[in-house]
C-alpha cells in the first residue's frame, strides 16, 4: 500500500511563483511514490471576502494550474473542497477537541486578522481547524507545504494525537514535507516579507501567469542592496531570495547559484533569474491555455475527483462518528 499525501491551495488569486516553488512543484515530484489529494480548498478561501464570480474562475483557474503543472488527474486525485462535505463535518468535531490557547497562538491568524480589521470573522479563526479536517479525513501520512503552514501542521498533529488517546487510533498523524530550499520565498519589492498573493504592490510578487516580459521586468526592479556582492547572507535578504529562486528554477544548489554569479554586477544577476523563471514558467502558461479553452473538461475533472475523495473521506467519517458514539 502506498502512502498517503494531501495538500491545498486556496482560490484567492492567480498562484503565486512562491507558491509554485514552496509547495507545487513538490507535488508532482512526489506523485509517483504516493496516493495524492491535491485539493483547492475553496471553503478556506472564504475566510476573506470573495466576489462570487471571482472565486468560481479563480477554482476552475487554479484547477488548471495544477494539471499544467504536470499533476496527472488520473493519477492524483484533483477537487474542490466545498464538493466534498465531510471536510465541513469533520471540521465541526475537531472544533470540540481543540482549545482555544491554541488557536490563540496561531500567527497567521494574528497576521492575518492585523491586516483584515474589518472582518475579523470566527471562520479566519477556526482555519487551522478545516485545514486539520482536510488533512485527518485521509489517513495522510505526508503534508507537503511552504514554511508558513508549519505551525498549522504541528496543531493538526497535536489534535490527531489528542484523538487518538481518547479513542484508540482514529487519525494517522501526518508529518509535514517543508522543502530544504524555497519554502519561504520573499517578496520582491519587500524581502523580508513572504511573496503573497495578496500583496497590493504588483511589483513585489510574480504570478504564474505573468508575460515573460513582465517577469523579467519585475526581477529587475527587485529590491536588493548597495554591496555588490552575490552571495547568501541574512543581511542581504533581497540577495539571498533571488539566489534561492535561481537555485530552485535551474534545479541547482544554492552554492552552485553562487559559484555562476560570482564577480558578476547586480544588473546581469537580476535579468539572469528574471529570464529562467520566464523560462520555466512558459511551457506551463501554454498548457494552462489549453486546459483552460476546455471547462467542461475541468469540470469533468473536479467531479470524478470529488467522487474518488468523498469514497475515501467517508471511511475516515464513519469511524470518527462510531467511536464518538452518534447514533
Ligand atoms: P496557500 O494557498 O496560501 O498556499 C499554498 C501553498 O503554497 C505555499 N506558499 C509558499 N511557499 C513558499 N514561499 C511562499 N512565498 C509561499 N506562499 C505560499 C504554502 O505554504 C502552501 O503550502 N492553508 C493553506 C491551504 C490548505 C492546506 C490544507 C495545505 C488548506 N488545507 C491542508 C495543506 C494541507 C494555504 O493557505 O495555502
């Protein structure tokens, strides 16, 4: 039996490179010695506001990313979240076993409610919650994500183990897959802060979909810093985040990324990793478009792998319910 993985993205946006390098890229690598549920977890999505027509293109949007990104719908199982209902029930019971110091803790939401006085809403609040539903459902064994989700695995950990006391073993409890290099990739324009999608400055981020030139353009606008010397350092942030993006994109180390610009100006680096992400970012734009000229495919898609997730959600529901004694 092969083991299981589980992972999401929310629809809030076109994805991200940070995204791609910290978490997607991953997936497909993994895909071969693994059960995959790549979910596009849409209900997670709503803890911010969403135009509804936006979020229904962003889904269907970012479904097609991943296949583009060479995630095999036959051979993974692709969905939307709000499809497959045990993710909310199980939501609901795991909200009963988890306190309230802890999701206290949570920086995202201490993040994320900062940023978003104006709907401060319980759902932003019990997120860690859904996303331990969506992980525990499955039986997952590995959670492959960016840094930043880190502190939400170790909380889906803590309330599997807590279960799992009470009632014997319910829950696998998953280890997460945080990648050596490029699970924390920084903004451009700010590289002391995370690339986001979220982010109101264009500049700072680069976008799946962005034009080559765009790309290209945005690298060179990157902020850096006045020394000139390329090399990965803490006080050179701007540096290092462009050093670890070229690694990733060029499959390479971070030493040997080093070792290529050394001696070169800031000028010749920054159109050099503007230029291989252009690169590997084409081939996948191109077969984006072509999935996204057909819907009714995607559709198709989400539908037979909301099937296959509901088949096996529903395994993991009834013994939950049994053991905690529904009727
Ligand atoms: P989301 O949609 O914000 O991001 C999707 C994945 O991309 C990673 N990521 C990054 N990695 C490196 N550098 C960055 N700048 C960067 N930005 C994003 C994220 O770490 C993530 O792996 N809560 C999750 C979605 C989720 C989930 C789950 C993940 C819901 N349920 C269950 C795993 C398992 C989120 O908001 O990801």
């Amino acid at each position: 039996m092969k083991k299981i993985i589980f992972s999401g993205i929310k629809p809030t946006g076109i994805p991200t490179l940070g995204s791609l390098l910290g978490a997607m890229s991953h997936w497909e690598k993994l895909s071969s010695d693994y059960n995959c549920l790549y979910c596009v977890v849409d209900m997670h999505a709503i803890t911010i506001r969403q135009d509804p027509k936006v979020l229904r293109e962003n889904g269907r949007n970012l479904l097609a990313w991943l296949i583009a990104l060479g995630l095999d719908p036959e051979k993974n199982i692709l969905y939307f979240q709000s499809n497959v209902p045990a993710h909310a029930e199980l939501s609901w019971i795991l909200n009963c076993y988890t306190y309230v110091g802890e999701l206290n803790r949570m920086t995202q939401f201490k993040d994320k409610s900062a940023k978003n006085t104006e709907n401060i809403n319980a759902g932003l609040y019990t997120y860690p919650v859904l996303m331990a539903a969506d992980i525990l459902l499955f039986q997952t064994n590995l959670v492959p994500v960016g840094e930043d989700q880190r502190q939400h695995l170790e909380l889906c950990r803590d309330i599997a183990g807590r279960f799992n006391k009470v009632y014997g073993d319910v829950f696998a409890v998953p280890d997460a897959f945080v990648p050596p290099v490029g699970a924390r990739i920084m903004g451009l324009q700010n590289p002391t802060d995370k690339m986001s999608k979220s982010d109101d400055n264009a500049n700072d981020c680069i976008y799946l979909s962005d034009s080559p030139d765009s790309i290209v353009k945005k690298f060179k606008k990157a902020v850096t810093d006045s020394d000139n010397q390329i090399k990965m350092s803490e006080e050179k942030p701007g540096i290092s985040n462009l050093l670890t993006i070229y690694a990733c994109v060029k499959g390479i180390t971070l030493a040997e990324a080093e070792a290529e610009f050394s001696g070169a100006g800031y000028g010749h680096f920054k159109q050099s990793v503007g230029e291989a992400v252009a690169q590997t970012l084409a081939p996948y734009q191109q077969e984006h478009a072509r999935l996204m000229a057909d819907p009714a495919n995607l559709d198709a898609i989400a539908a037979k792998g909301a099937e296959k997730a509901s088949e096996m959600a529903l395994k993991t529901l009834a013994k939950v319910k049994n053991v905690i004694g529904f009727n």
